[in-house]
C-alpha cells in the first residue's frame, strides 16, 4: 500500500495478487473501504448485492447514503420486492 496508496474501491481488491476470484467473493462482505468511492464499499453488503440497495434507494427516491443512515428509510423497504 505505500506504493499504491489506499483501496479506493473494493473492485481495486481485485487487483491484488493472490487474491484469487474466489478468494475476493468470500472476504468481500467482511472488508471495508473507509472514504472510498462508493459508500457501500464500508458496509457489510457484498458487492454482489450493491444492484439491490442501490434499486432500493431509487424506488424510495433517495441516495444510497440516505438509506444507509436513516433507519426510518430503512423500514419502508418492501423487501418482498427485492427477492426473487
């Protein structure tokens, strides 16, 4: 890291040698990137389901930080929408 600095994002874990595909979809949930790109990438949502919060907080018509820190938000999500 003091070659390249912080992680921006949890895509640019990716990057990383030895950090196989499979390595990244299992520890990416536990990681997080503080100040980085996207605000998803210092919660404990898995990259798989950023699509998912990120529709959320479309069809409440608000950002995805709104939703992250507002619990009032959070509990007008239907979920049943969200599962398929």
């Amino acid at each position: 890291r003091t070659e390249n600095g912080p992680f921006k994002s949890r895509r640019e874990l990716n990057k990383v040698p030895r950090l196989g595909a499979k390595s990244f979809e299992q520890c990416a949930g536990f990681l997080r990137i503080r100040g980085g790109e996207n605000p998803l990438d210092n919660s404990a949502v898995h990259p798989e389901a950023y699509s998912i919060v990120e529709k959320m907080a479309a069809d409440l018509k608000c950002t995805v930080v709104d939703l992250m820190e507002d619990a009032k938000l959070r509990q007008e999500v239907d979920l049943k929408k969200y599962v398929n």
